[in-house]
C-alpha cells in the first residue's frame, strides 16, 4: 500500500498537475491540503474518472482538506479536529480506507508570531495532541499525514538564518511535535532517510527551488501498528520543478502488507 501527502496549494488550478502526478505515482491513498475551493467546486468528477474516490472539506480561498482512495470510497470518520466548536477553518478529515484510519492535517502557518495566529496555532497543536492520544489508545492501523508547518529540526531547512524568527521553527512549535512523536508517532521520511534533508516546501520567492532552500513541512506520522509495516518512504522532488507547481512535493510511503490474523 502506498500513501501521500500533498499539500496541493489550490486544487483547481493545479488540477492537471495533481492528475499527472496520480498517473505516474499511483498511490492508493492520497492526503490532500490547501484545496482553496468551495466543497461545491472541489473538481470530484475529474478526480473519479481518474480512477479516485474522495472525501473533502473546503473552504473559499484558504485552507481544505481531502483524502483520495484509489477504486474505493474513503469512509469519513471525522470532518474536524475536536476540542474547540468555535473553529470553523477547513484543517483537518479524517478516513477509513482498506482497514486503515488516515488523517489530513493542515496545521496552522502561526504568522507573524507572537499574535493571535500563532496563539491559535499553538492551541491547534494541543487539540491535535490530545485527539493523537486517543487515536493511539484505539489500537488500529493510523497514519496522521499532512502540512504540519513545523520544521522538526535545523536539519530539515537548510542552512540559512533567514528563518529564525519564523512560526515555522519556533520552539513551541517545535516542542510540540516533539512531544507528538514522544507518544509513539514514528516519522516516516526521516525514519527511513534518517541522513537526507528531505525537504518537500520551496518557497516560490527568491529562486529557492533553484538554490534547493527547502524545508520539511510536510510529515507521514504512523502509529506502532503502521511503523512495523513501513518499507520505504520518499518526496516526489521533480513534481515541484513542473509548471504551475505548488510550492510543495508530494511526500509518500509504501507499506507491507499486513499480517494474517490469526
């Protein structure tokens, strides 16, 4: 089994990118983020004759999230991170798809810090905690997969320190998926490249994907019922040298097989 994450930066317009790329990559499942697109306008038709069914939740011109499954429906679990009813922004939808329960996250950008945003940002990482615990304690196959806006450490930017008063990096920020992965979350990518930046953003400003300035935002976590299965892992890196591309690349894994039951 193979499974993505992409934060496609406004589906409709990248549309034949991401089509593209679903041809040639062939994932069976795909965690998708920054749609900018109405649920009424997410592009479902095009994506099924691609041969994906989907599960979304837009938002006019910011954020969305989705999750695509090749030849079969994603049964949604979750359309929204709990904790907080108030918070009407598209970030998150979780799925079942063929015994596995995926999350697409979209975390909050926190700019500028300090203010209100990253205030929320912050407050979005102790939700996201909070409900990661609980699905851990479920015991079933999870993968939390998506555009966490947090560079885990200095080895996944590269070197520059034109970053460093950035949300991105902030130790809060950083404390906080740290205390993620402390709850038994294995980092895919940098599992299986643990000597690779690995980097899937390249800001569209000041020729960085020419310079390869680039950062890794976008994580596959898996709990230890997923980590015993992971084979490889990659970032689709030329996808983000195409025309029209999103400032991201796609991120993937491919999984064993799992075990018979007994």
């Amino acid at each position: 089994m193979k499974i993505a994450t992409f934060n496609i930066n406004n589906i409709n317009r990248r549309l034949p990118n991401l089509l593209a790329w679903l041809a040639q990559s062939r994932p069976d499942i795909v965690a998708l983020q920054e749609l900018k697109s109405t649920d009424a306008a997410f592009p479902a038709d095009a994506l099924r004759t691609a041969g994906y069914h989907a599960v979304w939740r837009g938002e006019r011109a910011w954020n969305g999230v989705a999750i695509l499954a090749k030849g079969r429906t994603p049964v949604l679990t979750r359309d929204r991170l709990p904790g907080d009813a108030a918070d009407a922004q598209s970030r998150y939808i979780e799925a079942a798809v063929n015994g596995v329960i995926v999350a697409s996250l979209y975390l909050p950008n926190g700019n500028p810090q300090p203010g209100p945003k990253f205030t929320y940002k912050m407050a979005w990482m102790k939700r996201l905690l909070k409900h990661s615990a609980a699905l851990l304690a479920q015991n079933v196959p999870v993968v939390l997969a998506g555009d966490f806006n947090v560079v885990p450490t200095d080895f996944d930017i590269y070197p520059t320190t034109s970053w460093s008063k950035d949300a991105l990096l902030h130790p809060k920020a950083r404390a906080a998926f740290a205390r993620l992965l402390s709850q038994g979350w294995t980092d895919a990518i940098r599992t299986m490249h643990p000597d690779d930046p690995m980097f899937t953003f390249w800001d569209y400003k000041r020729n960085r994907w020419t310079r390869d300035a680039g950062l890794r935002l976008d994580h596959l976590l898996l709990n230890p019922a997923l980590a015993s299965r992971l084979k490889a892992a990659g970032v689709d890196r030329g996808v983000r040298g195409e025309e029209w591309a999103s400032d991201h690349a796609p991120a993937w894994i491919t999984l064993k097989r799992s075990a018979p039951s007994q």
